[in-house]
C-alpha cells in the first residue's frame, strides 16, 4: 500500500519546486524576492472584457452547466479572429473547440490519442506539458532539438525511420516556451511536407501568437496548404488578453483530432464558466488595441531587460517573440547547472528566475527570465544582479534541510 502509484512514479520530481520552496522561505523570512521565473501576466484583464463578464454573470441563466466543446459563438469568434490573422477558414462546428487553456487542450488530447507504447517527439528543452502529458497518457518520448532549422528537421525524419513503432506525432511551440525561438513559414511548409510523407500529426502550441517584437508577427503553422490533413494547433488568451486565471484557450485544426478531443473532454468537464466564454467573445470580437498595448508593454520590458543584463556583464539575447528571455549562464556559474545557479540568483541578487533543467536535460546551461515585472523593480533586479554578478565568488549555496525536502 505504501507503494507509489504507477502514473505518478512516471513523473520526475517537480524541479520548480526547489526553486518555489526556496521562494516561499526567502518570503517567509520577510526578504523582497523579485519573482521573473513564472510566466505569470501581471497586468490586468481589459476593462470591457471584465464588463461583459459582469454583465452575463447577473444574467442567472448562465449560472447552468456550459458546453464543453464551447459555446457557438465563442467557436465562431475563434475562426474570425484565425481568419484576420492568418487568412486561414476554419469550420466552428468542426474544426474548433475550446478547451481550459492550452494547456488542459494538450493534455486532453495526448489521452484521446495515444495507446501504451506510442512514441511522441518533443523538442528539449519544452514546456513541461509537451512531454509530461504524452508521458502521463503512457506514450515514450524521443527529444529532438528546438530549434526550427534543418536539424530540427533531419531529426524527426531520423526518428521517424529509425524509431518502433512509428512516432504518432510531433510537438512544436513557435514563438517558444522558454527558448523564444521563431518559426517561419517556410520551416512550416518543409514540417507539414515531412509529416505527410511520414503520416504524423503535427501539435502545435502557438500561445504565444501575439507577442511578437519589431514588427515581425509569427506564423501559423495551418497557413501551410494542406496543414489541416495533418495539425491541431492551440491558442491561448493568457497572455494576449492578460487573462491567464480566466483558463481559456482553443484547438483548432484537423477535424479527427478535434472529434478526439471533443469526445474525450464530453467525459471530463462540462467547459468554461459561461460567462468566461461570452467575456472570451466579445475580447476576440471586439477592439483589439489593449493587445498592441501588451505587446508595447513587453517589448519595453525586454528592452530594460536586456540592456540591463548586458550592462552587468551578462550576453543574453534579445528575444523577437514571447515573454521570456533564455538567458545562457555566465561562464563562471557554469559548473553549478541551472538549479543550482537559479538558487544562487535568489539568494545573493533577491531574484528569482526558472531553471533550464525544468524543461529537460538540454536546458541545463540556461534560466529563464519573464517579463512579469514593472519597469521599477525590473531595474531593481537588475541593479542586484549586477551587484551580485561584480562581487559573488560563484560559490554554490547550501539548501537548508526544509528547502531540501
């Protein structure tokens, strides 16, 4: 009895919780910690986008059970704003669902689709719910790189011919949790060409579809002719709406994948909120400058970032899309791995950061930093990291045994 149950023996222990209980003492302990590890949106949700949630939820008849597959017209608002965006047609009826963000969407559809067995290709280093949600549903995972150039692509055919069975599908995420790397719409076009020849499908996570710097929106990979024979792509209105706690997101794509979906959800969940999914409506429908405005916000973020870091010694890119910078540890810290350097930073600087390592094993040479800060205490965090990165010895820092545990 005392055994650990099957499912839960297959999960690794959560590296971010190292770093949270470290947080939370740091907290307890009445220290200022400038949190940049979780990609958290700070700023508040549009105010007409609380306003229609107001107004519908005085209205008692949507207090009853919703639909799971989403109500019509937020399913119809998904497909207007895919077509404005991405001059791409989507059916509501059968092409569109929406799910508990993208990240329920994920998961739900690695249980519709995968037996014992099957064998999944993820980019290393991902967001977690890439591999763990293949994992959790019994699937094997073969890691290819992350990013979108001809390695990427020679990888998968590789895997594609030299793994048995057959993979079933394959992740993407551009613009990329953590890396912030781009896709363009020719790797696409190369990706849907490769996973017909292979007859895989193609999981797209594009949450991040508009936070995009210098004028260079990224693509979707359903612009591809043809794409929708093999892809499901989700979107997120976490961070393009400031809605993160609201949970709402889409799959859209191909019809048999969605029908999966769709079937596997009716058994779990009777959908959002209903007036979430009609406040979902009118943000999709309505006036879109509060996006623009986000995205000013972020890129003014990354710009502080960046200029900050490199003033203090530190060369980290400059991301062209997501909220995140994936920031390379500075050689002299390199011996610690990126737990170990994420402990350090909070300790010695007062900030804290993700590390690499939480997004698989290739990750272990980076951080991640969100920009989910103001710009004071971004300076802020600067200036003590700065200070820390001039005067540390770069000696690792012992865990107390509460933080071990």
């Amino acid at each position: 009895m005392s055994e650990e149950f099957h499912r839960i023996r297959r999960l690794p222990p959560y590296v971010f919780a190292e770093v949270n209980a470290a947080k939370a003492k740091a907290r307890a302990a009445a220290e200022d910690i400038i949190d940049l590890g979780m990609g958290n949106p700070d700023s508040p949700t549009p105010a007409h986008i609380v306003a229609k949630l107001v107004e519908t939820v005085q209205d008692p008849r949507s207090h009853r059970y919703s639909t799971s597959k989403g109500i019509p017209g937020l399913r119809r608002a998904q497909a207007g704003y895919y077509e404005r965006r991405f001059g791409v047609k989507l059916d509501p009826e059968t092409e569109v669902i929406a799910t508990l963000g993208s990240k329920e969407g994920l998961a739900n559809l690695a249980a519709a689709i995968t037996s014992p067995g099957d064998t999944i290709l993820v980019p290393n280093p991902s967001y977690p719910i890439h591999q763990f949600g293949f994992i959790i549903a019994g699937a094997s995972v073969r890691s290819i790189p992350a990013s979108p150039d001809d390695d990427m692509l020679r990888a998968i055919d590789r895997a594609v011919r030299h793994s048995v069975p057959k993979p079933t599908a394959l992740i993407v995420n551009f613009p990329s949790n953590p890396t912030a790397y781009m896709a363009t719409l020719d790797f696409y076009k190369e990706l849907v060409a490769l996973a017909k020849q292979h007859e895989i499908f193609i999981i797209s996570d594009l949450a991040y579809a508009e936070i995009y710097f210098d004028g260079n929106p990224p693509p979707s990979v359903l612009q591809v002719e043809g794409a929708k024979d093999v892809t499901i792509e989700f979107t997120s209105m976490s961070k393009t709406y400031s809605m993160p706690g609201w949970r709402m997101g889409f799959g859209v794509g191909n019809p048999r994948l969605i029908k999966a979906l769709t079937r596997m959800k009716s058994y779990l969940d009777y959908g959002a909120f209903t007036p979430i999914q009609v406040a979902a409506t009118a943000a999709l429908n309505g006036p879109q400058d509060c996006v623009e405005e986000m995205r000013t916000l972020y890129r003014e973020r990354r710009d502080i970032l960046i200029k900050g870091l490199h003033a203090a010694g530190w060369d980290v890119p400059s991301p062209d899309g997501s909220m995140f910078a994936w920031a390379p540890i500075p050689p002299k810290y390199a011996h610690l791995g990126s737990l170990g350097f994420s402990k350090l930073l909070m300790a010695k600087a007062k900030v804290a950061v993700a590390p690499g390592i939480g997004f698989g094993e290739y990750g272990d040479g980076h951080v991640r930093i969100a920009l989910v800060e103001n710009q004071h205490r971004l300076r802020q965090a600067l200036r003590n990291i700065k200070q820390f990165l001039a005067t540390d010895n770069g000696a690792p820092v012992e865990m107390s045994s509460e933080v071990k545990s």
